[in-house]
C-alpha cells in the first residue's frame, strides 16, 4: 500500500501530476468565482434600488419622506407625529397623578392599577402609546382653609404633612414600576432616561401655600427631589399674589411680598425651578425681573387666546426670550378646556391656537407642553388623554412647524430652561452665594431679633 501512495506525494519536477495540488487550485477557483458571483448580484440590486429611488426622487419626492430615506418628516401629518415623536417624545411639565391616588386610593400606594385602566387620564399603557418621556408628578395639595389660616397665614393646616405624603406617593408609584419609571432630579437625567427607554419622572410642588411660610422647607423639598415649585396656586400665600382662577382676585402684596424675594433667591441659588403660573401678572413680572435663572410656567395657556386670569397676558410673555431685558423661559400649554375656549369649544384645535400664540409672540424655543391631565374634570376633544399628545403634534406639522420646532414643543425648550437653572444654582454655589435663612416676619413663636 505504501508504495502505490508515494506517486501521489511526487513534485512536479518529478514528471508525475500533483493532483491534490490540482483539487486545491480548482476548490479556490469555484470560491473567487461565488464569491465574484455574490458581488455583482448585490451590486446589482444596488444600482436598481439606486435607480428606483432616482426615478421617485424626480417623480414623486415626497415618497422618501414618506419612508424615513430622506431625513424629513413625512407629508402625513399623523405620521409625521408618530416619527418625531419616536425621536423627541413628550416631557409633560404638569400632572395631577399623585391627586388621584390621594382621594382615589387614600394614598395606598400598594393598590393603585397604574399598568391597568386607571379612572381618569394617566396610566401606563396610555403614556406608552401617547409616546411619553417624561413628566413632573405634581404633588399638589389644595390651599387651606383662610378661615383657619387666617390672613397672616399662621393657622395649623398640615400643607407640608400633606406635601410630604404626596412626594412619598410619588416616588413610591415611581419605584413599584421600575421598568417604566425612572426617577431623575436634572435635565440629565431625563435624557438618559429617554435614552432607556424609561419615563422619565420629575417632581414638582403647586404652590407656595405647601412651603408653610418656611424657605428652610423648600431647602428639604430640594432634598427630597421637588425639582420645582409653583410661587402660588388660586390662593395668596406669605411669598407672592395669584391671579385666581377665571377672574382675577385683588391683590395683597402688590405681587411678591419681601419674603418673596428672598424665596426666588434661594431657589436660584439651590437650582429649584421658580413656576409662575398661577401667579398674578405682577408676581410673574417681579419674579422674571428678579430671577437670575430662567424661569417656566408648567401649565398655563395664553390670555390673548382666551381672556382668563390663570392664562398668560402678552404683556407677560415679551419679557421672556434671550434678547435684552427678556429672561429665558418655557410656557407649557395648559389644556383645561375653562383655560383654552369657550365652554364646549375646546379642542386639539384650540389648543394649537395657544402653542402658536405664546409662539408668535415669545417664539417657538419658549412653548412646551404642561397639560395638567389628572388635575382637570374635562378635557378638549380630541386630547381625552395622554395618549393624545401625537394629535396636537399632527395639528401643528399641518401649520407648518418643523422637525426642530416641534422637538422643542415636545421637550427640548424645557431641557434648555432646566439645565439653564442648573448652571446658574452651580455658579452661585461656586461664587460662595449664602443660604437663605431669612424668617417670615410674621411668625409668632420664634422670637422678633436675637437673643443672644
């Protein structure tokens, strides 16, 4: 057997054929020419599909649009919605969520459906369908009883008792759904939030009345995670005049009272966000003017549109923008249908006529989206819910706002305001900016100056 094997294992020089050296140049042939084979099919399809988007790109432009090939929102409205949204989704400056679980559950946390059908505007399934990336848990509670507060605002109403319950509430609904919520304290952390997928979730509290008279409680709220507080809600407090509700209700301090001042100031200077809707107009002015950080309104519309005194008046709104005298700022669009027509009228329409107001008049990287779902009895048609938010989207493409213009509508105009606050609170600290330690002047059980 050995020596019929040795012809085979010859050199050519040897005058026999290498025939296993023939087998492997002949299997490395059939190799380059599949592979050659493979390369002009692909190229092949190529320049078809070239030549296809060619031809459509001469006869019908819109269709690569329509397809995501071109970089632009497609012509359909409803569409183009759904694809900026994928990209841009909704940071929603103002809900009422924890409100619910208050009166719905008694705070029971343990027993809230929120990935079920939840009674009023908000759960989980319409937030994912509404393309939802964030929002501020409003952990409002309602003003006290002037009676019992009586006009210097010292009676015992148990608004930070109440306050704190609803931050747990929050923060508690927050946790019991970790794979949809993710909670975040800056304007990173919603981003990397979004990146995650996650809802991005924020607090903030309603009203100067749920500070009980103390800048030391805003401090602690900071601590707790409140990312921004409402100067007043329909009731004057010790800091700052409202506006009311419909109608405006006559004023106490003339907008911000001293103690008022100091309060902007340590939120400044702590990166608290100063909201001023429901503030009166002189509140609101006296705070943009006072204010070192950019300030926002989480929901309120405009007054121009609909003349009530919750909405924002055009006299307001010129002081907000970058030019000179303007502060930065974000007005988040209220959709309370008593806030944005007519009784009956309200709609994704109406609505729209607001956003496009506020932007014509302090321009478009200065609106956002504060709907107040949960928090209000009715709603405009076509905006029933968060799962709604796609249809004002579509209803503003149709009036010709662009991609950027509606990215910045949905989230990107309060993520600049947000990180604007946080840089100015950064460099106070840096400068050695003092805390705040100024007590209410009219406080009785503390005594009047020092005593030692």
């Amino acid at each position: 057997m050995s020596g019929e094997a040795e012809p085979l294992l010859q050199s050519e020089e040897s005058g026999q054929r290498n025939y296993a050296h023939d087998d492997s140049e002949f299997v490395a042939y059939q190799q380059r020419a599949h592979a050659l084979r493979i390369r002009s099919i692909v190229w092949a399809v190529l320049g078809v599909v070239f030549v296809i988007g060619v031809v459509l790109a001469l006869t019908d432009p819109g269709h690569l649009r329509d397809h995501g090939w071109s970089g632009k929102l497609p012509r359909d409205p409803d569409l183009a919605a759904q694809r900026l949204l994928d990209s841009a989704p909704v940071i929603d400056g103002h809900i009422d969520l924890p409100e619910v679980v208050r009166f719905g559950w008694r705070n029971n946390v343990s027993d809230v459906p929120l990935d079920g059908k939840m009674p009023m505007h908000v759960d989980i399934a319409r937030l994912t369908e509404g393309k939802v990336g964030g929002f501020f848990w409003s952990v409002y509670v309602s003003c006290a009883d002037s009676s019992v507060e009586g006009k210097d605002f010292l009676g015992a109403t148990w608004r930070v008792r109440d306050t704190l319950e609803q931050i747990d509430v929050a923060k508690g609904l927050i946790e019991k759904y970790p794979d949809i919520f993710s909670y975040a304290l800056s304007s990173e952390d919603i981003k990397q939030s979004i990146s995650q997928r996650k809802i991005a979730s924020l607090l903030g509290v309603e009203g100067g009345h749920q500070l009980g008279n103390s800048i030391s409680v805003l401090r602690q709220y900071y601590a707790l995670g409140v990312r921004y507080v409402t100067l007043t809600h329909m009731c004057h407090n010790a800091f700052a005049d409202s506006a009311g509700f419909l109608t405006q209700i006559a004023p106490l301090h003339y907008g911000l009272s001293p103690f008022g001042f100091k309060l902007v100031e340590e939120m400044n200077r702590i990166g608290m966000l100063v909201d001023l809707s429901h503030t009166s107009d002189m509140t609101a002015t006296q705070a943009i003017l006072h204010s070192k950080a950019p300030v926002i309104w989480s929901h309120s519309s405009a007054r121009a549109v609909h003349n009530v005194a919750r909405n924002v008046p055009d006299e307001v709104l010129s002081l907000i923008g970058t030019g000179e005298g303007q502060k930065d700022g974000v007005v988040m669009v209220n959709f309370a249908p008593y806030f944005v027509a007519p009784d009956g009228e309200a709609n994704v329409k109406t609505v729209a006529d607001h956003v496009d107001h506020i932007a014509r008049t302090a321009g478009k990287k200065h609106v956002g989206i504060g709907s107040d779902y949960d928090g209000i009895s009715d709603t405009p048609k076509g905006l029933e819910d968060v799962s709604k938010y796609p249809a004002l989207i579509a209803e503003l493409y149709r009036r010709g706002w662009d991609k950027y213009e509606l990215a910045g509508l949905t989230g990107g105009n309060l993520l600049r305001v947000f990180a604007g606050a946080e840089k100015v609170a950064r460099e106070l600290q840096a400068a050695g900016t003092p805390a705040v330690y100024n007590i209410y002047d009219k406080r009785e059980d503390l005594p009047s100056g020092r005593e030692f």
